[in-house]
C-alpha cells in the first residue's frame, strides 16, 4: 500500500469518525508521492495532490518542508514545470514556509547565476525574520566577498523592513462579548488536561474548548456579526488561571481568531480574550505569542457606602456591582490609539496596559516570535555593516529610580538583561531582553513545543542555555496507546535537539517519570538564574522561575533569551513560632489566608513576585512554598536564604546531578557535567564572600510587605474549591482557605499525596506515621483509598537505602512495575494504598483520575473543576488540598480528624521545621556600588 493511499484511508476514517479535515502533512516521504503524482498530468489524484502540497503540508523544519522547498526551487529554476505553480507562485509559497529549508532554497536562489531570480528571492528575503546562524553566515560570508546581494540584504535586514513594511494594526476593532464563564476561567477549560495527548492535532483538540454547544454558540456571533471578532470573557474573575496552556488559546484562536497563512492549516492567530480581573500572567504571555489582544476589563467593582467603605456579605467579602454590562452579544469597540473600549460613542475603560508599545508590535508582526527574531536578524545585520542598530522598534523600557535598591527580581534582570542602553540599575516596570540559564519542556506541551520549534525552523538548542529538560511525569502513570505514540517520538526529537530527556531514544539508561519541577529544581544551580518552564508550576527555590507556554518555552531552548518586564515585587517575611504538629504546607495555604485578610481581600500577590525570606529552610522544602504561588496567581517567587542554606541546598542540587550522569543521561555536549560544574563556581563564590547569596537592599521598594504570623496557625489548613458556593464566580479559587477544624467528621473518598507538592520528607512522614499507627494499633487498615506518587526514582532510591520503602511497600495493595507499566487508568479504588510511579499522576487529571462525585483530600495544586475529579448528576466532585499527614490520617480514618487525632497521629514525627531569620536578609544600599554585569548584545 502506497503512503498516500494510506493517506487517503486516514482522511476517510477521519471524516467519518471524527468529523475531521484531513491531517496536515508532516512526513517526508508521503510529499515525495503527492510530488510525483502532480508531475504525473493524467495521474487520477493529481488535483487532491495539487492541494494538499500547497495547502496541506506543514513549513519550518519538518521533513515535509524540506522537500515542498526544494520542489519549489526546481520550479522557479526551471528545472521542473507546473502549470498550476507558476515560479511567482512558488516564491510566494516559500515565503509562507516560516524558515528552515525555504531560507535555505531562498539564499541558493539569492546567490544564484540568474539575476533576474537571484532580485526576486532576495525581495522575498527580506520579509522573513526566521533566520539562524548558518543562515546568517552564508550571507555575511557572501558580503564580505563583495557579493552585492548579500550588501542589500543586510541594508533591509539593518533598517528591519521585514517588520517597518508590515500595516499598522487596526484603529477600531469591533468585538463582540461572550461570557465564556462565571469567575475565574483556568485553562483546562479552554484546554483539558485530560485531552493532553490531542493538542499537537490542533484541528481535533479544537474540539474539546469549553463545550460542543459554546462552540457552536460562538460560531452562530460570528455569523450574527461578521465584522466583529468575538471576544471570550471571564465575568467577575480572571481569564487563563492555572496552567500555561498555549493549547488553550490556541483553541480560542481556531475559533475566535484569524488564519495565520492561507496555505498552512489550523493555525490561527490574533485571539481577543477579556476578565473582569484581567488575564493571568502566563496566559497573557501566551496571548502575546499569537498577536492577541488580553483586556483587564475592571467591569465589576466593590461597592461602598457613603463613607467610602467597601460594602460586605455576610461572609465578610466585597459586595460587586456592575459598572458596565459584557452581556453575551454585545458590541463593544477597542481603539487602539486612544487605548479605550468603547460601547457605542461611551468610553467604558481605559485599556492602555493592553497596547504598549511592545504589544502593540506583537500583534502587527503576528506574534512576540516574529519581534523576537527580528530583533536578534536587524543586531546581526547592522554588525555585519559595521553600524549602529537603527531604532525601528520600541526601545526596551528602562526604568531607574536614583538612590533607590534594588529586590532580588530586580537584581537578577540586571544581571541576564540582554541589550540594555542604561547605564543605572534597572527597576520594576522596565521591560526587557533576559538571557535564560535553564529550560524545561514537559510532556504534554512538548509535541507542541516540538511544533513551534519546527515551525520556527529551529535545529538545535541555543548555546547560551545552561540546561534544558524534557519530562515525561505528565504521561507517567498510564503507558497507554497514546502515551505510546506521543512520548518515544517527543523524547527522540528533543534528545536530538539537544535537551536531557527523562526517556533515552536509545535505550541506554532506564525511562524516568521524574516531576519535571523537581529536576528543573536540581538542575538549577544558581540562585541569579532565569527559568523557562512549560508548565504553570515552574517555580524553583533557587533563582527565579516562570511558567511559560509551548511558545516561549521554544523561544527560549532556540534564542536563550526571553522578553518580559521587570514585575513589582511582594516581600512576605514571618514571625512568631511554628508549632510542631504543624505542616509547612499549613503555613503556605495560611500565608495566602493572612495575606487576604491584611489587605481587605486584596490578592496582592496576583501579577507579582513573591519575594518569601525562608533564611534556613532547604531548597527541597522550600520549593512547597514557591510551588503554591502559581496558585496565590503571582507571576513567580523567590526564596531569599543566607550562606550556609544556600551552599547545602547546592551541594544536594550536585549531588541529584550527578545521579543523572551516572545514569548515563549526560549528551555529547555534557550539559549536566556543565551544571557542575556552574554549581562548583557558585559555592566557591559564596565562600569567599565576593558572591553572597541573592537579597534585596535594605531600601528596595515593594508592592506590599505580607508578614506571616506563625503564631496564629494552630491546626491544618485547606484549600478549598468551595463547589457549592452560592455565587459560582467564588468557586474552584484558590483564596478559600479554612481549618481542618470546618470540616470535622466530613467523609473522604480518597487521599492523595504526590506530584510537585511533596518532597523526600514528605515520602518519609508517610512512612513514620505508618509505623505509629502499626505500633499503636498491631495492623494497619484504610477506610478510604490513600494514592502515592513519590515526586521522583532519586526518592525512591533513598527510601529505599533507607529503609523507609518497606514500611511503604509492606501496606500497599499495588505497588508500581516499570517492567510492567499500567496499560489503561485505573477506574475504581479499593481502600488500600496505592504505590504509584513518580509523576504527576491525579494532579494532572488526563489520565488517572478519582471516581466521580469523589470528595478528595490531596497534597497536589489543582482545585479546578473536573480536574482531579468529575461530578455527578447527585454531587459535585471535590479536591481539597492539605498537607501530608492529614491526607495520610484521613484516608486511615475515612474522614477528616479532629485535631486532637491529628496532634495524637503526628507525635514525635518531625515535621518541615522552620524558624524565621531574626536579622533582616538584605543587602546594605551603596548609591556607588557596582551594578550586576549586564549582557550587552
């Protein structure tokens, strides 16, 4: 059977099964067929082969690409005739091909003999940004050899009309409204993780956005208002909470936003997406990547009395009234120079933050990429020529206060800022070129990753990134068909990209599941370090860490570089004492509790970075803290330790390292050897004192300062998604946080302790109490099903040298087999306890999942709807998260305890201790100190 005739079975079953277009072509050797079928005139599929090559067959550097691009080069040569692909139409069709091979037929046409074809690719040159270093090297190696092509290429490249001849965005933009829900809107309902596996096939997981009946319902206001673009809306929350998801908006963009090119399916562009409360950072970011458009709509406000005081409810919280209506199906228009929404000739907000000058070149150049890589084309170019960069884009925004320090966010965008012109320190609210240190992919956006790094014609990881990942903990507790399909070919593409892969395409060392953010946590070596993570919960204890979508996780592994502005910062410090039946998950879920309550309700954190001065507490336990602040909706977190904390918590970063090299996971380029020795020099200048440990001034200015008083936490807090809440905008948030005592005699379904959250000691806590309760009690029974998934094999390991596996694994009625890996989630628990394979597993939702209806208590991070459990026609599911020894009692129990059974079950067990720092952890201000060395590109 021919591939294309196999081809055309697929796009049957496809059609018939799934009410699907045909699949877009990424394979090599099926265009090599469609090719010579074209060729063939009298061939029967000649016309269907005409449009899928033209229409059909994915750019960039899929091996599709390369021979599209070549077939058009022996078109425009002459070499080869198609009446229907004329050489004007093969130019424009390599234009439309995003770099890789068409740069490279567009160059050996620019250099060509015919001067006539040589002018014509050389004007289509000049309109692409996706250029690398070969690329960059044959045309300066073909200037300096006088070739004046190659002059008037670098001259367009310098002046970047590439992007000064794209047209300015719109004036007016009519949108209409369609209220995509009440509240907070997360991603998994613009993207479920449960249908993860779908997202590289962006046409079918298109399919999964909200409902079937909203889709339609957005389609039936595209045709009521053709001249308006829908725009979806979170009413009284925040758009894109939670996950990263670049599948989540590119699903809003495939139905609410506009074709990227005629001749590349399914990609869609320029989305509009809207929230009372704005958009959430990282979503926003990704909004970004498209040339979309993110609008904080402020439509909702806290009413006050006549004295101005904010008016409450019964429980205490803001009363809301409408400032303006977003109903469903209304037309609103956004200006774009006067930076305001418009309903009619009424101005209704004031929407400039949407339309800096940086966005605003986002959307004219069709995402962040195109302004990224156009950036780094017109430096290289005015280099070569030996001039100065013309300033054709905005100038990065540097903001610097005299006289005033600097956080430790802002110390370490001075130290990575790429192409600064200031000469002072730079302060929050500057927006800037960072050089990134460490990347992490994970395995549910990877295949898309993989996608945007073809599209973008990437090969091979940037040198300037210190370390990259790719995991495979999303995917880990079901080796099913799918993750069958997905990960081996994800793991071999990025292995081959250059990253460390959990998986080795060869064979040579065993498959880890790992949790991406505890080897993003270990490989991170450098508390001045910048991380790029594909996942929302890429919050490292060492240096500062942001989640980022598939898009600028790509970005970052092929320019070592990502823009972004410089957040303001909350400074959240402690005090009092920690009670030793305490859980240090007790005090994060109270600083969010305590934050709220000081600030009237206020999310200070939302948007910003958490500066937390842990002081002594380890990376490991204090990455429990940093993890959560995905949660608290702020965009990152950084840990502020002294010396001697710092140094320990490298030195146990090496030594997790060096597991990996013995491992045999090292690549040619011996990346994780490099991280050593990085740490190495690390430790080294923190000993002699000419590097300290990351603090702020004693002067930086803050957002806001949060102290958390210790004393006041006496028992286990929850988080919880409060799913029966009479207001639907107050469920499934993260800002509900109550004592275990609210929920005495409350029955529990099942227990869960695993995924990011949890740490060795956590692993060890389990163990402990299982030995109290087997000394107490003679055996051990669960009235509810308790699941373990152990973060990583390194822990596993250890417990095991240690002793601690075997208590484990002497409860447990299932205990994980990687020669035999679960084929199919599992459905229906017993009351036993689960020892599964490190991963996410139930945090994730895509693959193992409670039983409907379930009221789960869990060390994971998601409250989302239907994530960890789904409802039923009688009750709500439910995830509320605690700590690990009372998901442990609970789950012993059937119930959640009363703290005297809590107190009796966690005696003598050592619990995370902390104690605050009594010294300030800042640096002395020095008006005259030396500033960070900044990379000047």
């Amino acid at each position: 059977m021919s591939l294309y005739t196999k081809y055309m079975e697929e796009i049957q079953t496809r059609k018939t099964e799934l009410g699907l277009n045909p699949q877009p072509i990424d394979s090599a050797e099926l265009v090599s067929e469609i090719i010579n079928q074209i060729k063939d005139t009298n061939n029967e599929h000649r016309q269907d082969s005409l449009h899928f090559f033209i229409y059909n067959t994915l750019p960039g550097t899929t091996s599709a690409a390369g021979v599209k691009a070549q077939f058009l080069k022996e078109i425009i040569l002459g070499e080869e005739q198609v009446a229907e692909i004329t050489p004007e139409f093969a130019f424009e069709l390599l234009s439309h091909m995003k770099g890789g091979p068409s740069i490279e037929m567009l160059i050996d046409l620019a250099f060509a003999d015919d001067a006539a074809i040589a002018a014509q690719a050389a004007e289509v040159l000049k309109t692409q940004v996706f250029l690398y270093d070969a690329d960059m090297a044959r045309i300066k190696a073909a200037y300096e050899a006088g070739n004046a092509i190659a002059k008037e290429l670098l001259e367009s490249f310098a002046k970047a009309e590439f992007f000064t001849k794209l047209p300015d965005i719109e004036e007016k933009i009519d949108v209409v409204t369609y209220i995509a829900g009440e509240g907070d809107i997360s991603t998994d309902l613009l993207s479920p993780g449960n249908q993860a596996h779908s997202r590289a096939d962006r046409e079918l997981h298109g399919k999964c956005m909200i409902t079937e009946e909203a889709q339609q319902e957005i389609v039936e206001l595209q045709k009521k208002h053709p001249n308006a673009k829908v725009m979806l809306i979170a009413e009284k929350g925040t758009m894109g909470v939670g996950s990263s998801r670049m599948s989540g908006v590119n699903n809003v963009a495939l139905w609410a936003g506009k074709q990227a090119s005629p001749y590349v399916p399914f990609i869609n562009i320029a989305p509009v997406v809207a929230g009372t409360n704005g958009i959430a950072p990282i979503f926003l970011t990704t909004v970004d990547v498209t040339g979309g458009i993110g609008l904080d709509l402020k439509n909702w406000v806290k009413k006050v009395d006549a004295d101005g005081n904010t008016v409450t409810d019964e429980n205490g919280d803001a009363v809301l009234e409408e400032a303006y209506s977003v109903a469903t199906g209304t037309v609103l228009t956004i200006n774009t120079k006067e930076k305001k929404l418009y309903n009619g000739d009424k101005e209704l907000v004031d929407i400039s933050s949407a339309f800096t000058p940086q966005k605003v070149e986002f959307m004219r150049a069709g995402g962040s990429y195109a302004v990224v890589f156009g950036k780094k084309l017109q430096t290289f170019a005015a280099e070569t020529l030996g001039i100065d960069t013309p300033l054709v884009y905005a100038p990065s925004k540097e903001i610097s206060h005299a006289g005033q320090g600097l956080t430790a966010v802002e110390k370490i965008f001075n130290r990575n800022a790429v192409g600064v012109l200031s000469d002072t320190p730079l302060h929050a609210g500057s927006n800037v070129r960072v050089k990134v240190n460490i990347v992490g992919s994970q395995d549910t956006t990877g295949p898309m990753t993989a996608q945007e790094l073809e599209a973008m014609a990437a090969s091979t990881i940037s040198p300037l990134v210190d370390g990259a990942y790719q995991s495979g903990c999303h995917t880990a507790s079901v080796w099913d068909s799918k993750a069958q399909a997905n990960i081996p070919k994800l793991m071999a593409f990025m292995n081959k990209f250059g990253l460390i892969t959990a998986r080795d395409p060869k064979g040579v060392y065993h498959a880890m599941t790992d949790v991406i953010h505890k080897v993003l946590n270990d490989i991170t070596i450098d508390d001045r370090a910048i991380i790029i993570g594909g996942d929302s919960h890429t919050r490292m204890s060492k240096g500062v860490a942001f989640g980022a979508d598939s898009g600028t996780v790509a970005v970052a592994l092929a320019t070592g570089e990502s823009a972004m502005p410089i957040p303001d910062s909350v400074k959240v410090t402690f005090k009092g004492s920690m009670a030793k039946h305490m859980d240090f998950r007790d005090v994060v879920h109270a600083t969010q509790a305590q934050m709220l309550k000081q600030f009237g309700g206020e999310n200070v954190f939302q948007g910003r970075i958490i500066e937390v001065h842990i002081g002594t507490l380890m990376a490991d336990q204090a990455f429990t803290f940093t993890d959560w602040t995905a949660e608290m909706k702020a965009k990152a977190s950084i840990c502020i330790s002294n010396d001697e904390t710092l140094i320990k918590s490298i030195e146990l970063a090496k030594s997790r390292i060096q597991i990996m090299i013995n491992k045999g996971m090292d690549n040619e380029a011996q990346t994780l050897q490099g991280l050593i020795d990085l740490a190495d020099k690390r430790i080294a200048g923190i000993q002699s004192g000419e590097e300290p440990a990351l603090s702020p001034d004693d002067n930086a200015k803050y957002h806001a300062e949060v102290v958390v008083d210790l004393d006041q936490i006496v028992e286990p807090m929850i988080a919880d998604p409060d799913v029966n809440n009479d207001d639907v905008s107050k469920r499934y948030t993260h800002d509900v946080i109550r004592p275990v005592s609210f929920y005495n005699d409350k029955p529990v379904d099942l227990g869960f302790v695993g995924s990011c959250m949890v740490h060795k000691g956590d692993m060890k806590i389990i163990a402990h109490m299982l030995r109290n309760l087997e000394q107490k009690n003679g055996s051990i029974s669960f009235k509810a099903p308790l699941v373990v998934a152990p973060p990583t094999y390194n822990i596993v390991d250890e417990l095991k040298a240690e002793g601690d596996w075997d208590i484990l694994a002497k409860y447990a009625g299932f205990e994980f087999d990687d020669e035999k890996p679960k084929t199919a989630a599992r459905t229906k628990y017993e009351n036993i306890l689960y020892l599964e394979r490190p991963g996410c597993n139930l945090c994730m939702g895509n693959q193992e999942k409670a039983e409907p209806g379930d009221t789960v208590i869990a060390t994971s991070t998601r409250l989302f709807q239907g994530r960890v459990v789904a409802d039923t026609a009688e009750k709500k599911g439910e995830s509320l998260l605690g700590s690990t020894p009372l998901v442990v009692l609970s789950t012993v129990l059937g119930r959640f305890p009363t703290i005297e059974e809590y107190k009796s079950a966690v005696e003598g067990i050592d619990l995370t201790s902390f104690t605050p720092v009594e010294e300030a952890m800042t640096t002395k201000f020095n008006a005259g100190q030396a500033v960070p060395v900044k990379v000047v590109s």
